[in-house]
C-alpha cells in the first residue's frame, strides 16, 4: 500500500473535520437566534391577545422578537415600560 494514498485520506478527513468544525459553531448559534426570535413572536403576540384589554399592543418585528426572546419576561417588561413612555 502507497504511504502517499494513507496520508492524502487522513489529510481529507482531517480537513472535513475542520470544515464541519468551522460551520457547525455559526449555524448553533444562528438557529438559536431564530429560536428565540420565535418564542419572543409568540410572547408578544399573546402580550397583544391580552393586552388588548386594557389598551395594551406592542408591535411585532424582529427586533422586539428578539429583545422578548433573549431577555425573557424581563425584555417583555422593557418593552412594555418603553411603550407606556413614548
């Protein structure tokens, strides 16, 4: 068996090893942005659902999507403060 042959497999597998590495960290990361994102939607819409009770509506974009869904109930408190203030 050819020692070059041996080297050029481990050197490919190697090399997908570090490909996958390099995407799998960024990909994590961006699938729990839009996770959050989406739990932060539905947080708002039920805050609106409710809120439209006493007059209480908090629009949905991605930035309060987000806001909502990285801080939790805290971010959603934010915003409503911020909503009663302007």
């Amino acid at each position: 068996m050819d020692y070059s042959v041996v080297f050029a497999f481990l050197f490919g597998l190697l090399l997908i090893y570090v490909v996958v590495r390099l995407f799998y960290l960024p990909m994590r990361w961006l699938l729990v942005v839009l996770y959050n994102g989406l739990i932060g939607g539905v947080v708002l819409w039920l805050l609106n659902l409710v809120g439209s009770v006493v007059g209480l509506h908090i629009a949905i974009n991605p930035l309060t999507a987000l806001i909502a869904g990285f801080l939790g109930i805290p971010g959603v408190v934010i915003l409503t403060i911020i909503q009663y203030m302007s």
